[in-house]
C-alpha cells in the first residue's frame, strides 16, 4: 500500500517538474539532425549517379558531394 502511495506522489510531482526549456531544446536538434541528414543523403544520391552514370567516377562524385553540401550549407 504504501508503494501505490509513494508511486502516486512520484507521478504527480513529476509531471508538474516538466522541463520545457529542454523539450524545446532536444526538438530542435532532432529537426536540425534530420534536415541535414536528408540534406546530405540526397547529395550523396546524387553524387553517385553523377559517378556510376554520368562518367564522374569517384573523383568527380566526391567533388560533386563536397560542392552540393557546401551549397547546401549557405542556402538551408
């Protein structure tokens, strides 16, 4: 009885303890990893059917990769 008790008190004090800051905080770079993670994953795609397809081979698709993400870099 006195767990069901104790669990109960934890409950409640630990929702009002909420931190928001840090919610906010932990969203953010979650959206920040995601946005470049997709950034990069396209660029990579595209560097390498610019090497496989296009005759770049894997000089010209590492450039391509290091110029699109730097572009990417200034515009996003």
């Amino acid at each position: 009885m006195a767990k069901a008790a104790k669990h109960e008190e934890h409950g409640t004090a630990h929702a009002n303890a909420m931190d928001y800051a840090e919610h906010e905080r932990t969203y953010a770079g979650f959206l920040w990893l995601t946005k470049w993670s997709v950034i990069f994953l396209a660029a990579l795609l595209i560097a390498m059917a610019v090497g496989f397809f296009a005759g770049g081979g894997l000089v010209g698709g590492t450039l391509l990769l290091i110029v699109l993400c730097a572009i990417a870099f200034f515009v996003f």
